[in-house]
C-alpha cells in the first residue's frame, strides 16, 4: 500500500515562486511592509496637558457634557470610566474657567451628567446658584 507522500510537484513548486516574486515587491511598494510606530504625532503646543510634561506622547482624550457638585473630598471627582487617580482638566465651557482634579470614585448617575466635582472644585467653575454647568474635561 502506498503512503501519501509531502512532495511538492515542479510545477506547483514554480507557481508558488512566481506569485512570492510578484507579490513581496506589491507589498514593500505599497507601504504595506512599514511600521507605523516610527512617526511620530503632530505636537499641540497650545495644550495644557501637553505642556505639563514634555517629551511625553500622550493621546488627545477630552468629553464635553454637564457637571454637578457632589459631597466629595477637596480636589476629587467621579467619572464613569476614567481610571482612578487620573488628573482631570475640568473647564467651564461658556466662561472659560479652568482647574483640574482627581478622579478617585465611579459616578455620576444622572442622565446627560458627566462628571461629579467636589464642592470647592466646582465653585471654582460655576457662579453661585448654578446646580450644573457644561464643562470639558481632558485627561
């Protein structure tokens, strides 16, 4: 009884080579054989966060949406998903106030609300009176 064997036949074999010939230069020409981890990112020298640690490469991440107060420790907030102990810059979008704080709970709850302030931090933004103000927070 025969075994089957792994022999490639000649002309399989020739097949196989003029497609590698063909196909290697297709790729190295059209950028496909590149890494892309050598080019580096546009600078942004009007970004804070940019500013505060240069030679740093960071991702631009930022929401807008509405802030409220909550009864938190001084510098803090919450975010749903921002990673704890994230410095985050909180800025008031129709006064252009600005300051930062830590994200150190999960939260808020509430429709339409992106983040929570403590008290000082939020005064820091909002004029007396106000229960929510739009901000935009970068991190």
């Amino acid at each position: 009884m025969d075994e089957p064997t792994a022999r490639v036949s000649r002309r399989g074999f020739l097949v196989a080579l003029a497609l590698t010939v063909v196909a290697l230069p297709l790729l190295v020409l059209s950028g496909l054989g590149q890494a892309t981890d050598d080019v580096p990112p546009p600078a942004d020298p009007t970004s804070e966060i940019a500013a505060a640690a240069p030679g740093v490469r960071r991702t631009a991440s930022f929401e807008e949406g509405q802030a409220s107060s909550a009864d938190l420790a001084d510098g803090t907030c919450k975010h749903r998903t921002i990673a704890f102990e994230t410095v985050v810059r909180v800025t008031n979008v129709t006064s252009g106030a600005s300051t930062t704080c830590v994200v150190t709970a999960r939260g808020p709850y509430v429709a339409g609300r992106i983040i929570e302030l403590d008290r000082t931090v939020f005064g820091e933004l909002a004029t007396p009176g106000d229960a929510v103000v739009t901000v935009r927070i970068e991190w």
